[in-house]
C-alpha cells in the first residue's frame, strides 16, 4: 500500500512525500497575518534543517498571497535546491514553471500532477491566480484545492470526472460549514482527511480552532487528521 507523508510548516504549508516525490505546498511564507501563524524566524531555521523539508522535487505555490507565499524564502530555497522545480500561477522568478491554462498536468517517474484553477474564497478576491492540484503516485490520489471556494461548482466538476479521492488536504472552513460537509461527503469522498489553514494556539484570536474541534464529530470521514502543531507529521495510508 503506498504510503504519503505530510509535515506541516505553518498555516496550509507542508512538504508531502509521495511515490518517491518530495512536494512543497504553499510551505514558505513569514509575513504576519491577524488570527493565522506564519514562520517566525525560528521555524524557519527549524525547517531549514528537518529531513521533511530536505531536497524538494517540486515547490508549488497555489496562489502568492503572503499567508502562503514568500518570495524572498523561496528564492533562498530555490537556490538552496537548484534540483527542485519552482511551480506558481503567477510569474516570480525566470526560472519557474508558470500555471496559466484552466487545466495543466506534470508528469515525474512516480508521479503525476493535475492542477486546476480554481475561484479563491471570497469575492474580493476573484481575480487572484489561483490553483488546486491533484496528485497521484501509485494509484494514491491526493486533493489539495488550496483556498478553494468551498462547495465551488468548478471542484465538484472536477471531481465529477476524476473520481473520489484516498486523501484530501482542505482548509478548515471545508468542516465549519455545513455546505462543506455536505460537499466532502457527496464529491470529494476521500478515505482520509487532512484539516490545515489553522493557527497555532498562540494565534487563535478568533476561536478558529475551538470550532474545528466542534465541527470534526460531525464530519464522516473514516480518518480525520488535524494539523494544529509547527511541523507536525502524520502518514497515511
């Protein structure tokens, strides 16, 4: 049975490791956002150095807002690992692959890499680039629409044609809401559920995580996970 192995950053940052492929989601970013966790300077130097964070294949941004992306720590990362293909929706560095069609997919030696475009919650920010993606190593199949509109008409046709999924990575309003509940249940259908876009316990102003705990009972999913800690790691099978 394949095996992915998710570790957490902060905020919707992680690097996932899947069919041999190492992939960084959203994993750098250090500018302070009210009711939500960044990397302080010593996360960073603590990611620098975890064997999670080591050697990227792939450093994928879903969109470039600061809670999720740092130009200046991505390039220090991209130089760090020259390997390591740098993949954005919008154009940050002449090196990079640059998601711009509705659909776009990769393909690696272990994996494969459908990205969609996908509306960013809320209104104001429609016209921000903005992508999901879909991953498969060895027949395990990973969602991660980033902040995805919840419930979006776009992801349930997507999902119309690709089928459920063994693992989903959603933002947490995805189980707050009941019209996202009723999405994960109906569309997304995933064996397993990964819950992140939390704030570390020092952050939470806004009781975000209060209300995860409440809403989780109410979520049915077979494996729920909450990422809630700075580099937490959980696997999934």
């Amino acid at each position: 049975m394949p095996i992915c192995q998710i570790t957490l950053s902060a905020n919707a940052g992680v690097a996932l490791q899947l069919g041999g492929i190492r992939l960084w989601v959203d994993a750098l970013h250090d500018k302070a956002i009210s009711g939500f966790s960044t990397l302080s300077p010593e996360l960073q130097a603590a990611v620098a150095v975890h064997p999670d964070f080591a050697e990227p294949n792939l450093i994928f941004y879903t969109h470039c807002h600061p809670d999720h992306f740092s130009q200046h720590l991505t390039r220090l990362a991209m130089e760090r690992w020259p390997s390591a293909k740098a993949i954005l929706p919008e154009r940050q560095f002449e090196n990079q692959l640059l998601l711009s069609r509705p659909r776009e997919q990769l393909f690696l030696p272990e994996l494969s890499v459908q990205f969609i475009r996908l509306p960013h919650e809320g209104e104001q920010y429609a016209n921000v680039a903005h992508y999901g993606c879909l991953l498969d190593g060895s027949g395990f199949r990973v969602l991660i629409p980033g902040d995805c509109a919840v419930a979006s008409p776009a992801l349930r046709e997507f999902l119309q044609e690709t089928g459920p999924v063994d693992l989903a990575l959603l933002d947490f309003p995805w189980i707050t809401l009941s019209k996202g509940r009723r999405f994960i249940e109906q569309f997304i259908r995933p064996r397993c559920l990964a819950v992140y876009h939390l704030p570390f316990a020092s952050d939470d102003i806004f009781g975000y995580r209060r209300a995860v705990f409440k809403a989780a009972e109410q979520v049915q999913v077979e494996d729920l996970r909450l990422f809630l800690e700075p580099l937490q790691r959980e696997t999934f099978e």
